[in-house]
C-alpha cells in the first residue's frame, strides 16, 4: 500500500513549499481523495484546487478544528491532514496534535524548503547542519547546536517569524564566532513561489541589521550559511 493511500492512519502529507510543481504525485493523489483535509489556512491555500472540503486550523483555534476533524474520520470519511514542506522538518508539533485528535497517522514527507534552500545556495546537506527554530517553546538546544557546528559546517536554518529572524540570527552566530564574518549568508524567500528571492550577503553584513524594528525578510524565509 502506498504511504498516502488512507487505511487505518490518517495521512499526514507535506505539500512542498507551495509550488504545485513541488506536491508530489502521491500527496496530489490523497489530497483529491480526501473526504476532508485539514491543515492551516496558509497551508489549505497552496492546495485548494486539489481539496473538496477543507477545516482551516490557526494557533488559536487548532485543537477545536482538529477534533472536529477527529469526529469525521472516525464517523468514516477519509481524512488528510497538511502541513508545509515535509511534516519531518519543523512540522513535529502539528503532526503531534493530529495524531492526538485521530489516533493513528502515516507521515508522507514532501520536500522541504530547507532542501531547495541548500540547492539554490550550492550547499549539500552532507556537509551542512539544518535546525529549525520555528516552534512553540525555547530553541536553546537548536540554537547551541547551531554555534557549536559553526566552525566546521554550513548551516541550513528555518527562522521563527517575526520574532527570531535571519539577522538575529546571524548577529547571534557571530557573537559566538567573530571570526565568522566574512561567511557567505543567502537568505531564501518564498521558493517555489513567484515572489522567489535569493538574497547573498555575509554573515557579517546581516548581523548588522538585527535589532532593528522590523526584519528585511518575509516569514517565509530559509538562512543559509555557507561552509568557510
């Protein structure tokens, strides 16, 4: 059976980074099947020709829309829930709620905009170091695995919007290691998408716009690190 053929789990598919080009084939296919499908309005939006009936989900309201989705599927419609990218990259959490509000899932990865970000900057994943900080709770651990891999590896890092973006993030990497400065930093935006924009600078030159009122780049933006 396929991972996104509905049977006694609930699928759990990652959609891409929004591009339709990047949905794969399997996801397209469980997504058009679905009786439902449930995911967060930014996320129902990028797939919204593919879905007949949709329970969009915010932070405030998640776990209300997510036991609704619960009582459908068990009453026996055929569920799918959605998240951004691949559900094994940043898309822990949510994937914890479904799984609360139905029981069983089967997580179908999509890619991730970590991977297309690594691509765009030349960076392979063997020699890099990917984190992401978008999530609920602290990211002491992420971010000390982040100042610890510095020095020998590139970094692959998905930004908490708005609060700690790719500047912050860069004036913290080269607090750790001034001599760090003069690593290529690319920060990607919105890939896949046609607002897509690569931005190449250094670590340096980002550091010095954090702590501004406001960040240069959108929520929807990847931090790549270059090795030295």
């Amino acid at each position: 059976m396929s991972d996104f053929d509905a049977d006694t789990a609930v699928p759990v598919v990652g959609i891409g980074p929004g591009g339709d080009d990047y949905l794969t084939v399997g996801g397209r296919r469980a997504l058009r099947a679905a009786d439902v499908v449930v995911g967060f309005t930014s996320v129902l939006d990028y797939v919204d020709g593919h879905v007949t009936d949709r329970i969009d989900c915010s932070y405030d309201d998640q776990t209300a829309r997510l036991d609704e989705f619960g009582e459908r599927v068990q009453a026996g419609e055929t569920g799918v829930a959605v998240a951004m990218g691949d559900p094994n990259c940043s898309g822990g959490q949510f994937v914890a709620r479904v799984r609360e509000a139905v029981g069983e899932v089967r997580v179908c990865p999509g890619v991730s905009a970590t991977q297309l970000a690594a691509s765009r900057a030349g960076v392979s994943y063997d020699e890099a170091a990917i984190e992401s900080l978008h999530k609920r709770g602290d990211c002491v651990a992420e971010r000390e695995r982040l100042r610890a891999a510095l020095p020998d590896r590139a970094l692959v890092v998905i930004p908490l919007p708005w609060q700690t973006m790719p500047e912050d993030i860069a004036r913290e990497l080269l607090d750790a290691h001034p001599e760090a400065g003069g690593r290529d930093a690319i920060v990607c935006e919105s890939l896949t998408l046609p607002a897509e924009t690569v931005t190449r600078t250094t670590l340096a030159e980002l550091a010095d716009d954090a702590g501004g009122e406001a960040s240069a780049f959108s929520d929807l933006s990847i931090l790549v690190v270059r090795a030295s």
